[in-house]
C-alpha cells in the first residue's frame, strides 16, 4: 500500500510539474497574440496609407494629363481658346 501511495504522489508530483509547464506556455501565446494582432494592426494601417498615396498619386497624374492635353488644344497655359 506505502508504494502504491507513493507511486500516486509522485504521478500527482508530475501532473502539476505539467500543467505549470502548460500555464507558462499558455502565457508566452498569450503575449505572442497580443503583439501579432499590434503588428498586424499597424501594418494594415501601413497598407491603408499606401494605397491611399497611390490613389493620390494617380489622380494628380491624371489632372496633369488632362492639363498638358487641354494646353495642346486651347493654345497656352491660360487656356486662351477654351474660356471664351
């Protein structure tokens, strides 16, 4: 029976050696979540501003296109031709 008991003692030993091992890692992945989703939060906002850049980008180059045509048309910078 002393053997037996000791035998359960030292499984019981064990089980909370683990789940100690078990809390330390479910604490490193918490820690872990939390900065993947900080990291993805930024580079979403990284990605939003890029686009929003490019967006910008091409339509100011499609003003100046716009521009440089109605300048070959209208005969100047003024657009002379055109406003009357």
């Amino acid at each position: 029976v002393r053997s037996v008991m000791i035998d359960n003692i030292d499984k019981v030993l064990e089980r909370g050696d683990r789940l100690d091992l078990l809390v330390d890692k479910t604490t490193t992945m918490q820690g872990n979540t939390v900065r993947f989703k900080r990291q993805a939060r930024r580079y979403r906002s990284t990605t939003w501003w890029r686009n929003v850049k490019l967006t910008a980008a091409l339509i100011l180059l499609l003003l100046v296109i716009v521009y440089i045509a109605l300048f070959f048309v209208c005969h100047g910078f003024t657009l002379p031709t055109c406003i009357r």
